[in-house]
C-alpha cells in the first residue's frame, strides 16, 4: 500500500458525460501527479500541482481539468468524454523526487 | 522530450531463473524509477535510482547516469514477479514530466 487512495475504482459512464477523480496523497507530500494509462499511448503524465498550485502540464486534453485543494486532495474533471478517454487514471504524490503511486481509477465510456 | 527505450518487450522465464531488464534514455535525467504493474493494475515503486546500484531482496538495480542507461536485475524469480516493468525518467529536481518507458512484460511459469 502506497499510502495514495483514488476514488472510484471503476467508473462507467457514457460519451458526452463529465465525471471526477478523486484523489488523497501520502499525508505530508505536498505534490500530486496525474497519468493516464491508455492500450495505445502507455503511461502519460498529464498535470502535476504543488501546495495547491499548478506546477506542470503534460498531455492534458483542454476539456479536463484538476484541481488541490487546501486539504491537498486533488480532483480530475473529465468533461466531453468520448470513447478513447477509457483508460487507467493514477494520480501519485511525492514530497521530494520519489513518486508513489494511487490504486488507478479505471475509467470506461461507452 | 526524452525518449526511453526498454528491452526486451516481453520475457517468459521458468521459475528460478535471472533475468535483466535494461532501459535507455536518450538524454541526461535526475530522477529515474522503476515500477512493477501487476496483473490486477497496481504500480508498485521498486527502486528510486538516479544513478548508483540499489538491492532489495532478489531485485536490484544499476544506473550509469553518463551513459544514459539502468539496468534491473530479478534473480531467482517467482510467478509473483509477473507483470509489466517501467522505468520512468524526469529531468526535473522534482520528479515532474515523468517519461515513461513501454515496459518489459515478464512471464513466470511455475
């Protein structure tokens, strides 16, 4: 156990829906990560925010965003899905270099 | 961006044997990790190793920073150590842009 938890673990929607991520880090790690895992793009970073703020951006789609809130939970907002969105989701938190990564959200739109 | 390399795509090992798993970087980096997905999806952290030699039990891992490679070896290995390799490799002091390599799938029979 990583000590990172994502909620849900599966989640089934249809094209066209908005859905959350949701993800607690490591207690004190200040940074979260989120990737995407999909069959024919591999692991992608896709944002990375620190104490709240955004720190870096990768291949993230302009129709999701994130958020840290002031807890330093962080939140995925998937909006416009459409069938290639269906991946795995992992969210990882780190306080120096060494990531940890979450269980993964599963993520299926049809 | 960074490229990285991995070899061999896939591996089928008889319980017992060694093995070496190797992934190459196109550029300099300051943080390199490898991860083990299992077959239910989870990303275990196996090594934190920017350069240097690391052990853990029958793992261990070699980084040659300069010549921009790292090697994991798996001694002795159990049907558990099935599963998909990473190496992932950043440029940042912080872990952030992680690139992810396309994984050594390794194979176990009892």
């Amino acid at each position: 156990d990583s000590g990172v938890t994502q909620t849900p673990k599966h989640l089934i929607t249809a094209t066209g829906q908005r859905v959350t991520l949701r993800c607690s880090p490591r207690s004190g790690d200040l940074s979260v990560y989120w990737y995407q895992q999909s069959l024919d793009q591999g692991l992608q970073f896709l944002i990375q925010y620190y104490n709240g703020e955004e720190r870096a951006k990768g291949n993230i789609l302009e129709r999701f965003s994130a958020q840290q809130f002031p807890d330093l939970h962080s939140e995925l907002n998937l909006s416009s899905l459409e069938l290639g969105d269906s991946a795995l989701y992992f969210c990882a938190s780190s306080v120096g270099s060494e990531q940890f990564f979450g269980p993964g959200t599963r993520l299926t739109v049809l | 961006g960074i490229q990285v390399e991995q070899s061999p795509p896939d591996l089928i090992l008889q319980e017992g044997a060694n093995s070496t798993l190797r992934c190459n970087f196109s550029d300099s980096v300051n943080n390199l990790q490898w991860f083990h997905q299992n077959p239910w999806g989870q990303l275990i952290n196996l090594f934190y190793i920017p350069s240097g030699t690391k052990q853990n039990g029958r793992l261990s891992a070699t980084t040659v920073a300069t010549e921009r490679y790292s090697l994991l070896y798996i001694s002795s290995s159990q049907t558990t150590d099935s599963g998909v390799y990473f190496c992932a490799v950043s440029r940042d002091n912080y872990g952030q842009n992680f690139v992810f390599g396309p994984g050594t799938r390794l194979s176990v029979l009892p």
